[in-house]
C-alpha cells in the first residue's frame, strides 16, 4: 500500500471526536474515536515576533489545538516550509516572510514547518525526506480541509531550497479542482533534483499557480545549490539566476578560514537566500514592484533586447506575480536588482546607431542618462551588435532611481574597438600604423527604451549629423526633434 493511499485512508477514518463547539468551526459530532496519526514534522501558527517559541503549535487531528491556536478558518492558509538544515535554528528570514505576511494580507492564517529533525541529515537523507514531509504537509491541509473546511483555492504553500519540492510533493496529493491554489518556490534545490522528471521534484502540475525565483544556479566555475531548470509556471532569474550582486563568492577563503566548515554555508547563503528576502522585499516594498522580462536568456537580457512588455512578457516578482499558466517550456523572466534592500532597478535598453562601419565591432564605453528626475551615474556598458545588420549596437543600463522623462543622453568611449577576427587579420596585413586613438564612431542616433514605462526616445548630436566620437572623448546627445527622430523603431 502506498504512503498517499494509507494517508488517504487514515484521513478517511479518522474523526474528530473532541471536536467542541465554537463560532469560529464548524463543529461536528462523530461516534467513532479518531484515528492516531502519527506525523514526522510539526506545524507552528505565526502571530507575531521573531521568537520560534512564541508560535503555537497545531497538532493535526487534534480539534482543540486549533481553538487553542486561535486558528480562523475564515482566513487563507499561507505556509512557510525551510530547507536543509546543518544546525537546529530557525533562521530569521521565516520570521521576516512571516511577519511581512501578516502585515501585508491582514487577516491571514500563517503556518510554520518544522522538519527540522529529518533536514538535520546528511544531505542525500534530507533530500530523500523530502518526500515523507510532503506527505505530512498534505496530511495537514487533508485534515484542516475536513474539520476546518480550508479551501484548496485558499492554499499558498513557500518553500525554499528543499522546502521548495517538500511544496511540490505535497500538492502532487491534490488534483483536478482540489489542486493547491499556489506553491512558491524559492530557489529550488538542484542537488538531487536537476534534471529529474516533474514527479521527482517541484513542477508546475503541483498547484493551480507555481512560481519560483532562482538566485543561486551558480556557474561551470562556481557551482551553485539552487536549480537552474524551469520547474513553475513563471520561472525568474534575477541578476541571471546564477549570482547576486552584494554577494561575494570570493569571501568563501576567509570565511572558510574564520569559521571552519561553516564558512561554506555562510558563503553560499548570501545568493542561495536572496531569493527568500526578494520575496519578502515585494511584501513590504508592494509600491516598488520589480518586473522580470521574458528572454531567451541572460546574455540576450544583457544586450538589453527584451524589455518588452506586449502579450504579456513581462511580470511582476514576487507576491503579486500575475497568475499564467504557460507552463515550464516556456522562457525565464530576467531582470538587475540592487544589492540590498529595496532590490527595485529601472532597466533601459540603449540602441546606438553607427555609420559608415564596415565590420561588426564591440565597443566599451560609460553612459550617463539625465531626466526630470535626476540624473544615473556614469554606467560601464559593452555595445553589442543587435542582429544580422551593421549599424545598430544595443546594451542594458540598470538604474536605481526612476529618472522620469530622459532629456540627454551623455557617451564616453572608453576603450578600443574589438574588431572581428576577420578584421583584426585584415589590419595586420595591411600593417596598420595608426593610432587607436585617431579612429572614431560615427554616431547617428541613441534610442533609449525604458523598460518600465515602454518609453521610446529618441536623442541625436548637435548637428543633425553623424557625431564624431574618440576615445576618452565625451559627447552629449540630446532629445531629437519630432520631425528629425528616425523612423526606425
């Protein structure tokens, strides 16, 4: 027999028999005695404070600890399940998502996990616990859905890392119209989970509605601990979902050197639970959303060619996500973010238009966008190629500020030309003698595009002309006039 068809025929049987009365319940009389259900995690209701012990806990199949609890069943059920654990503490990011919960929904039934005695393993073992928690956690939501008549609809279930598919494992429990309403997965584990069937891990058949923000996915140089597949409805990929800015990997050596082994998960920690206080920060920050752009992937994101927010291809992080469900073949979302607090940037797209090049080229150069609302500082970009054409060169600029409406556009060409392989062998050829600093871009138009407004505009030279632009030369373009802006768009 099956955990899911024991569980289910536990849950069948079992009666609530202590069940009292109370304005609060529906309650119910039943003859026969409950059944003993044993459970190998705990569920703590959240009120307030940053204190483990000060959270009640609720026993499932024992009516009264819901009375107790002063569990309303009136409420939505949010609950917050951790990860892999090498000491026995609650980290304080559940007390922060908690209380942020509390504060931004109001009257909101908020539950802890507590899977502490089986993630205080070997990894391998707690990752395979994984499993048994789900079923605990299904066990839970069966029970209160009997006695307390929770609406699967009203379900929000977070997980981080390996709480993440301890949420998928417990929703794969529900189907059809009793599917949980959302999972949020937080950084998604990989160690035993890349790679494997939907099943096997956090999927989008888990809930009605499966988000999941990737931090920590990491690098061939670094290896990450969080999952870099899409495993949700909506996937994003902050700053490229493989490292957070703020987040030194390099500190690993003297961390390792000042706290031993447990420099290691100090390290990784910083990256791996950016994910959990972006969540927060969109709780608590609501009036600053942070939108993520559809794209392939980060290195198209970083050419700044896909701040495009028609049919949908954009969307909100966090809490207020809008709901898809284009499933898990479909592109991430990519977006900057600031490295603390408030994590909102404002994402521009700079196209710069060249004349008279006959060679694809990259180009390092600072840019400086001046508007209504201040001015960004000097931003280090790479021009990109954009497409099979040779006069349009596009990049991304992240802004921590909204600069409201741009009014200029400053350049400066920092560095040399990286010429093709092509030309570079052309070039020795000829012998070439010049100096780099002679050579020169030939600018004819900067389109700035604003990511969050879809904001176009266009700036030229002070001729109506091509702008002649040297190396350590700086250049001011300003807004076109109408009847001279490109019909380029």
């Amino acid at each position: 027999m099956t955990m899911r068809v024991l569980i289910a025929l536990l849950l069948m049987s079992s009666v609530a028999a202590s069940v009292r009365g109370d304005s609060n319940f529906t309650a119910e009389t039943h003859s026969a005695p409950p059944v003993k259900t044993v459970l190998k995690s705990s569920f703590h209701l959240y009120h307030e404070g940053s204190v483990f012990e000060e959270t009640c806990v609720v026993v499932p199949f024992r009516y009264e600890t819901l009375h107790r609890c002063h569990y309303n069943q009136s409420n939505a059920l949010v609950l917050i399940i951790h990860g892999w654990k090498i000491n026995g503490l609650m980290e304080t990011w559940i007390f922060d998502l908690a209380s942020a919960l509390k504060v931004r929904l109001g009257q909101v039934n908020v539950l802890i996990s507590d899977w502490r005695n089986l993630a205080r393993q070997p990894y391998p073992i707690a990752a395979k616990n994984s499993r048994q928690v789900g079923q605990d956690v299904a066990a839970l939501l069966k029970w209160l859905e009997e006695v307390a008549q929770l609406s699967m609809n009203d379900v929000h279930l977070i997980g981080y890392s390996l709480g993440a598919h301890v949420a998928g494992f417990a929703g794969s429990n529900f189907r059809g119209r009793r599917k949980v309403g959302r999972i949020t997965g937080l950084d998604p584990a990989a160690p035993h989970f890349e790679g494997l069937p939907a099943f096997d891990r956090l999927s989008p058949d888990d809930a009605q509605f499966v988000d999941a923000i990737h931090t920590f996915t990491g690098s061939s140089i670094v290896p990450g601990v969080g999952i870099k597949q899409s495993v949700a409805h909506v996937d994003f990929y902050p700053n490229g979902g493989s490292f957070q800015p703020g987040c030194k990997m390099l500190d690993i050596y003297s961390n390792i050197f000042q706290y031993g082994l447990q420099g290691v998960p100090k390290t990784i920690k910083c990256a791996h639970e950016r994910s959990v206080k972006l969540f927060t920060d969109s709780l608590v920050n609501a009036s600053q959303p942070i939108i993520g752009y559809r794209c392939r992937d980060d290195s198209t994101f970083n050419k700044g060619l896909c701040l495009d927010c028609k049919q949908m291809r954009c969307n909100t992080l966090g809490f207020d996500v809008r709901h898809e469900r284009s499933g898990s073949n479909a592109k991430g979302l990519y977006l900057r973010t600031e490295p603390q607090a408030p994590y909102r940037v404002f994402h521009y797209q700079i196209k710069v238009l060249l004349k008279n090049l006959i060679e694809p080229v990259e180009a390092s150069l600072s840019v400086t966008l001046n508007g209504t609302g201040g001015e960004s500082p000097e931003l280090p970009i790479i021009l990109h190629q954009e497409g099979r054409g040779l006069k349009s060169f596009s990049s991304l600029l992240a802004v921590s500020s909204d600069l409201g409406q741009l009014s200029s556009v400053r350049l400066v060409w920092k560095g040399e030309l990286v010429w093709s392989s092509w030309m570079r062998h052309v070039r020795n050829i000829m012998s070439w003698n010049g100096s780099d600093q002679d050579m020169e871009l030939s600018v004819w138009r900067i389109r700035i595009k604003s990511g969050e407004s879809q904001e176009k505009t266009w700036f030229c030279g002070v001729s109506a002309g091509v702008s002649r632009l040297r190396i350590s030369e700086e250049q001011e373009f300003s807004r076109c006039q109408i009847s001279s802006s490109p019909s380029q768009t």
